[in-house]
C-alpha cells in the first residue's frame, strides 16, 4: 500500500507563507528562546542535552511558558499546556505524543539516483535534507547516523551532485541532494538543479518533511529564504536545521546566535504559526538527539494518519 500523508498534515507542518500585513505580532528566536527557557541570543549554543521522551512526568513542577514562538507538533493543540521541559534544547519544538524511539541502530547507503524518478520505490517515510552548497548537509547525516563517511563531505561546494537515499533502522529514508546557490555552476547546471529537485519534491509522496539547513555562521542569505517560501508555497513542510553553530569567527561578524536571531526576524512575519527550528553543529553532535526526537514525531504522525 501506498501511504500518503494526507494534506492536513503538511500543511500543520509548513503553514504557507502570508504576507506581512496579515501577521500582528513578530516573533524572533529571542522571544522562542524567553518562551522555551533553551537557547538564548546572548548566549552560545547550548550544550547538547538529551531530550527526554516522557518529560512531562520528570523533573521539577512544570512552568507554563508562553507559546507564542514555538512550533506545536501534531498532537498538541493550541490552549494545551506546554512546560519548558517540553522544549527540545536549542530549539523552539515541543515533544508531543507521537514521539517515539529516536535511536539510530543502523543506517545504510542504499541507491543514488540522477532523476527523480530513479528514486526508490517504495512505501518507506522520508526526511530530505536540503540547502545551499557547503551548508552541511552531507555531515549532517553523518553526524545523524553516526557513520563518518555515511554521506561524502567536501570542503569544495558542489560535491554532492546526485539523489543518494539512506535506509535508517529499516524503517525510514534520510536524502542527501546536492546543494543549490553554486556560484561556479554554469548557468545550464543550476537550471539542471532546480529542475530535478524541483521534480523530486513535487513528485515524492512518502516525503514526510524537508530539512532546509541554514549555515549560522554567515548572515541570513537571500537564497534560502526563496528556498524556504518555494517549499511554502508549495505545502511542503520544512524544518530550519541552523548548521555550523559551533563555528565562532574571531573579531570580525556576528556569532552564530546572533545571525540565527536576524534569520528568525526576517521570516517572522511570513509564517502563520512558528515554523519548527533547532540549532546543530556536526563537529560538537549539538541539536543531533533533539533533531532525531523531533523526526520521529513526524514521522509517527504520518505513520499513523497516512491512509
Ligand atoms: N565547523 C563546522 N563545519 C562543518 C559543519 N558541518 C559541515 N562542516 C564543514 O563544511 C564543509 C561542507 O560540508 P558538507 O557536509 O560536504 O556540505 P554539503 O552541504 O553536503 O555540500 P555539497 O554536497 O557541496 O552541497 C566541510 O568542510 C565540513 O567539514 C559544522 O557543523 N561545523
Ligand atoms: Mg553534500
């Protein structure tokens, strides 16, 4: 059986983009950071903390927070009450019910395809992890699945070129694609690009969510911001995966909270509700629990409702 994820949940997941005059309120990553009591535009990147799966039953008497700036999941309606031990560390998402084990046991490179078309087929609930040349992305599902050389690195922009599916637990895909916003690409190489991959999210219905990387340690880039209202307007639902957050530049530049906070204030007034974001490093393993907690909601939920 095919599973779809019925368009209900997309769009819970990636709400479409509305323009600034229909939002009333802005809201930063400080404000999130305030509402979570995790990450804090002052301060570094948080230590990474593994979440805890039944966190409403540990720990000290809950405090409400305000939820304002953080992304419910499925599961967890607006008036329900959300403490700060709900909140994964360094991000603004709340662990509802359907989240699950988020233990990677195995991962295995299965195909790389040219065409969308070539992907694997099969009823398997993908994540794609997508973003700019050199963002990351290949570390990242390094980092995710515990394997160094899982995914190829490089530190020339462009290395990774074709579709490459990664088969987790048996159970799910993560997908590499190759990166966009090559400079050196001749012209026919970007429109190749956008055309492929454009094809390979329009087309893919066991794809559960995109994983849309920001580099935090440069300032937000235009690029990624049409990236991210192409996958909104398309009822495509991402996550903000902010990369290199352990990467400091010395006297010159912001840090990398501060870039993630001006990132957070340009696209505040594009969402309805607060799109789901966490912060990662690959060097430090920062974010990598938490991001795979937050999968596996995602993924439970569309399990479970995909008829
Ligand atoms: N400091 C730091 N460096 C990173 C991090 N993630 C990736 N890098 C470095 O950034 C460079 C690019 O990483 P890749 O994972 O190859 O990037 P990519 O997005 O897959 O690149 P393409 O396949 O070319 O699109 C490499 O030199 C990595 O070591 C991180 O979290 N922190
Ligand atoms: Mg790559």
């Amino acid at each position: 059986m095919l599973l779809r994820p019925r368009p209900s949940l997309l769009r819970s997941l990636a709400p479409p983009p509305l323009t600034r005059a229909c939002v009333p309120a802005r809201r930063t990553l400080s404000a999130a950071a305030e509402a979570a009591g995790t990450a804090s535009a002052g301060d570094a990147a948080p230590a990474p903390a593994a979440p805890r799966k039944n966190a409403r039953k540990l720990g000290p008497p809950p405090t409400q927070i305000v939820k304002k700036a953080l992304f419910l999941p499925p599961g967890v309606e607006g008036d329900a009450a959300v403490t700060a031990d709900m909140v994964i560390p360094g991000s603004n998402i709340v662990v509802g019910p359907y989240a699950g084990d988020a233990r990677v046991k195995e991962a295995e490179f299965v195909k790389s395809s040219a065409r969308a078309r070539d992907c694997p087929k099969d009823d398997r609930p993908e994540f794609a992890v997508l973003g700019r040349s050199n963002v990351g992305k290949s570390s990242l599902i390094n980092a995710l699945t515990r394997r160094k050389e899982a995914a190829l690195t490089s530190k020339k922009p462009g290395k990774t070129q074709t579709i490459n599916h990664f088969l987790v637990n048996k159970s799910w895909y993560l997908v590499d694609l190759p990166g966009y916003g090559f400079a050196a690409a001749s012209q026919s190489a970007r429109m190749d690009w956008s055309s492929f991959t454009k094809g390979y999210f329009l087309n893919r219905d066991t794809l559960v969510g995109v994983l849309l990387l920001i580099d935090a340690s440069i300032p937000p880039q235009k690029i990624d911001l049409d990236c991210a209202n192409w996958l909104g307007r398309n009822n495509i639902g991402l996550t903000f995966v902010f990369t290199k957050c352990d990467k400091v530049k010395k006297g010159k530049g912001r840090r990398p909270d501060e870039n993630i906070k001006v990132f957070q204030e340009t696209i505040s007034g594009l969402y309805p509700d607060p799109p789901p974001w966490i912060m990662t490093s690959s060097v430090t393993g920062l974010g990598r629990d938490g991001l795979l907690l937050h999968m596996s909601q995602l993924r439970n939920y569309w399990d479970n409702e995909a008829v």
